[in-house]
C-alpha cells in the first residue's frame, strides 16, 4: 500500500484555502497510486491556531470542513486530516486536537491526541482535553495505528525527554498495526530533524512496525516549519524524505519499504539561512506585504538581512536606507553601498547630522548642566528608526529590524529606534553565527554577496568616534557561550562558571543585563525561531524580576 504524505504549507485561520490545498494534494497523491494520504497536524485550521481556538464560529467551520472534504476527496482513498473536534465528555478543555479519518461519502472517525505539550512554543492544555482512546483502524486490509505530533515524543528508550505519565505507543501496539502513522506539526530549530529522525528510528526498530511522519512546511508568525516528512521501515532504516523548506508529496510504499529520500544539508549554516528565507517570504505573504524596507550601516547584521530578504522576495522588492551620521566611517557607507550593487537591491541616503543638532537644540533647556552619555547614542538610533518607519508607512512596505540574538540579550539594541519594525529576521542567530552564515553564504559559488570588509572589521554601532562593541562587552565567542548556555539549556550561573571556566564576574555581569533587558524583548519585533529556545512565544520572564542566580 501507497501512503502519501501532504507536507503543505497551511496558513492560519484560512479553511477555504486549507482544504484547497488538501484536495490539491490528494489529487497528486491519487495519481502515483497512493491509497492513504495523510496531512500534518492541525492541517485544516493551520498551525499554531492558537486563540483562534476560542472563537466558537471558528471551530464550528472547522467541524464542517471535515463534512466537505468527505463530499469531495476521490472514492477508494481515506483521508487523516488533522483538525479540531468537541470534547464531547462535558469536562475538562472544550476542545480535541484530533486526526480525522475521511472516505468520500461516509461518517468520518475522529482519532484524538494523548500527551498536550506545555513547553516552549506551545501551550496545547489551554485549549484542548487530553485522550487515551487507542487510536487504530483498518483500511484495506491494512493495520493502522494513528498518533499525533507529540504523542510518539515520550517513549521513555528512545532518549527523549520523558514528560508525560503516559504513553499511547504500547496500547496502539497492542492491535499489532501494519504501520504507525504521526501527523505533526513540528517548529524548526537547527539540527532538529536529525533528532526527530533518530527517535522514529528508534520507535521502528524498538517495536518492529513501519513509521512513517507528515510534517507541515512554511512560516507562521515567528514560528517556521522545515518539512522533512519521513518514513521508516520496520528495521528503523530510513526509506524516504521530503524536500526541505519546500512543499512536496511524499509516496511510500509500506509493503516494499519503498520511497524517495531527498537531498539534504543539516550544516548549521544553511539550515539557518533557508529558515530565515522561509520564515520572511510567509510572513510578508501571509500578512499581505510585498515589500521591505531596513537600514544599512554597513554592519554584517545590515547586510545579512538585507541577503535574507532579496532572496526572499527578489531584489526589486527590497529598499536598504542610509543614514549616516558624524560618526559613520566612510568604510561602513562604501560597504553598504557595495552590499547594495551585490544583491542588485534598490538604496537612498539620508544623512542625519542636521535631524541630529536640530534635536540637541530641541533639547538643550532639557538637558541643561546635564553631561553627554548613551542618551546622545540613542538619539541617533531613534532618529533613523523614525525615518524608516516613514519610509515604510509611505510605501507600504515592512520594515524589518537587523538586531541579533546576542545584542537582544544583553541589550544592546534601542527600543524605539533599531528595534523599531514588524518582524525581526535575524533576532534568533547569535553573533558568532551571523558571521559564520555570511561566510558560508559567500562560499555558495555567488561571489562575495557579503562584502569581506564587512565580515572582517570589528563590529561597532559607530554613535560615537572609535566605538567598537567589545568595548563594553567580552568576544562574541565569550558572550555567545554564556547567553546559550543561559537560555537555552537553562544553566545557573554557577553552573556556567563550572561549564564554561569563564572568570564569575563576567558571568555574573551578562546575566545581569539578560535579566534587566526583560522589558526591551517585551516590546521587540516578532523574531524568527531558529535555536531551540529563542526570545519569543517560549521566552516567558518576568520584567520585575530580582533573581539573577
């Protein structure tokens, strides 16, 4: 038998174009022989709904999609579409995340998901009851067992994180299915799908069963959704993979242990580059722009976005803005400008020195007996954050911010100036990262899209004569090393000093900043999710706040 997996790319709240998309699949699907097509989680109210959820008009048109999709799909064919139901038991959540099972004409059987994540991203028990139905049917002959997302997530051999008192793997094996078969809707992070396919592996081999897993693609708000739907046989040997970052139709055959395995590159690097690519594209087209606007200073973080977005939207759609002040060298504008000629993108200059005295003068009986400190500094910024924003409200594009993870960290960033825009491209890679991709970036065979003095010379926000960010900061390798250790695997600072050997006062010093930037982030751009945790829906801190150990 021929399962098919729709690996699409679902936008939220969009039924009619949802079920579109289904239809179109399984048409493809139908026409290279598969008999079973499977979506991703959650496929028909794309994912995450989140408290669209609440909406009672909107989980009644998603119950009667599954009714259409039952007039509609081919005959001879079933179809597991992942979508929402009532929780018809009259406690608990009002809500089942469930996988519906359609043959054309018949009454569809709802399959409902077992183990709720409340982690990171996702926040699942605020919406939905939890099940322990055994979730198996039989088609064709053919012993099915069904499980969604995190359901497959906690089997305790396989060398996840057990968080979950139960697990619906042993009851759905107790029917000794042909196949098991997982709809999910799993956000990317770097190197997540090597650890996704280790575990099905391990489930495969562990209960000598087929695995095969459908996987959504596509960005949705600061989330993005790699694709990669897999199949394994019942050795846990890899017999096919899905395109990445790319919708596609994946045909398996269970019987033979038969199916295509795409190319695939799991380098940091490219992983990062295409989710950001991704991860812009949907969110302009999801949310009606076409166009973008950022400033160049011709720093590496300027350029790297600049990058994401001409190969995101094409270089016709994108305006870089200059705006150089008394301090900006004449290297960073050259670079820029060389930036601009490389990607083939659209530039203005604006200069600032004039805005900028016109505000010291505004200001003066303000600031009267009062030194100059970072205030002057982030005058500056928020003088050009105004001038873009014009810029996009003119024009209608969106304007997207250049900050990285490690100055959103620690704080190095202005709110109401740099930070200003409507989504944050790069605010998950840390600073060590945005060079390495802008070196792997020039080394795919373009020329130097990166222009190499802007890789090479040490960064500097450049609002004051000689300013170099390691001034006040450690290296970047330093840095990086603490805030990772920090936010994404949750260490003490204790436990950094052991980890790491750093001196203490350095690393008591950056989790200070971590902690009191809290109310910065609060107010930051959505950013793109490309580590496991980044400083968005999975960063949950308070701002008044005295802990800092």
């Amino acid at each position: 038998m021929k399962i098919a997996l729709l690996q699409l790319n679902w936008t939220v709240g969009d039924l009619e174009g949802n079920i579109k998309l289904i239809l179109d699949g399984v048409d493809k699907a139908v026409e290279r022989g598969a008999k079973i097509c499977v979506t991703s989680e959650l496929a028909l109210t794309g994912y995450p709904p989140r408290d669209l959820l609440l909406n009672s008009d909107f989980v009644l048109r998603c119950r009667n999609a599954v009714s259409e999709l039952s007039r509609k799909i081919p005959d001879d064919i079933a179809l597991i579409v992942g979508g929402v139901d009532i929780n018809h038991e009259g406690c608990g959540n009002p809500l089942r995340n469930a996988a519906w099972l359609i043959e054309r004409g018949g009454v569809p059987r709802v399959f409902y998901k077992w183990l709720l994540p409340t982690y990171d991203v996702f926040d699942e028990q605020r919406y939905f009851e939890p099940s322990e139905e055994c979730n198996f049917f039989v088609f064709d002959g053919v012993r099915i067992g069904v499980t969604i997302c995190e359901d497959v997530w906690n089997d305790r051999e396989n060398g996840t994180n057990a968080r979950y008192g139960s697990n619906p793997l042993p009851a759905i094996m107790e029917n000794k299915p042909d196949v098991l078969i997982n709809l999910s809707a799993s956000p990317f992070n770097i190197g997540k799908q090597l650890v996704r396919e280790k575990m099905l592996s391990s489930i495969a081999s562990k209960y000598k069963v087929p695995v095969v897993y459908a996987n959504q693609v596509g960005g949705n708000d600061d989330l993005v959704f790699d694709g990669r739907s897999c199949a394994f046989d019942a050795q846990g040997t890899l017999i096919a993979r899905g395109k990445s970052f790319q919708e596609d139709v994946v045909i398996v055959n269970v019987k033979s242990g038969t199916g295509k395995i795409e190319e695939d590159d799991f380098c940091e690097e490219s992983e990062a580059w295409n989710a950001m690519v991704l991860g812009l594209h949907d969110y302009l087209a999801k949310t009606g722009f076409k166009k973008v606007v950022l400033g160049l200073s011709g720093g590496i973080d300027s350029a790297l976005t600049a990058a994401v977005a001409a190969e995101a939207l094409g270089p016709e759609n994108v305006l870089g803005v200059l705006m150089p002040s008394p301090y900006s060298s004449k290297g960073s504008i050259d670079d820029s400008l060389e930036l601009v000629q490389n990607l083939g993108i659209k530039s203005i200059i604006i200069p600032i020195q004039e805005l900028m005295q016109n505000f010291e003068k505004a200001l003066a009986p303000a600031f009267a007996g009062l030194s100059e400190n970072v205030t002057e500094e982030n005058i500056q910024s928020r003088i050009r954050g105004n001038l873009v924003m014009a810029i996009s409200n003119k024009m209608g594009a969106l304007l997207v911010t250049t900050g990285n993870k490690s100055e959103l960290a620690v704080g190095y960033c202005t709110i109401y100036g740099d930070m200003a825009g409507g989504l944050a491209v790069i605010s998950d890679l840390y600073k060590t990262l945005v060079f390495r991709v802008c070196r792997w970036l020039n080394e795919q065979g373009m020329g130097d899209v990166i222009p190499i003095a802007t890789i090479e010379k040490p960064p500097s926000a450049e609002l004051r004569p000689g300013q170099k960010d390691e001034d006040s900061l450690p290296p970047y390798e330093v840095l990086d090393r603490i805030i990772e250790l920090r936010v994404e695997h949750h260490m003490s600072e204790i436990e950094i000093v052991k980890e790491t050997g750093f001196a203490p006062e350095i690393v008591q010093g950056i989790l200070r900043l971590i902690k009191i930037s809290e109310f910065k982030r609060k107010q930051a751009a959505p950013g793109l999710k490309i580590t496991s945790r980044a400083f968005g829906t999975g960063w949950r801190m308070p701002i008044a706040c005295r802990f800092t150990g």
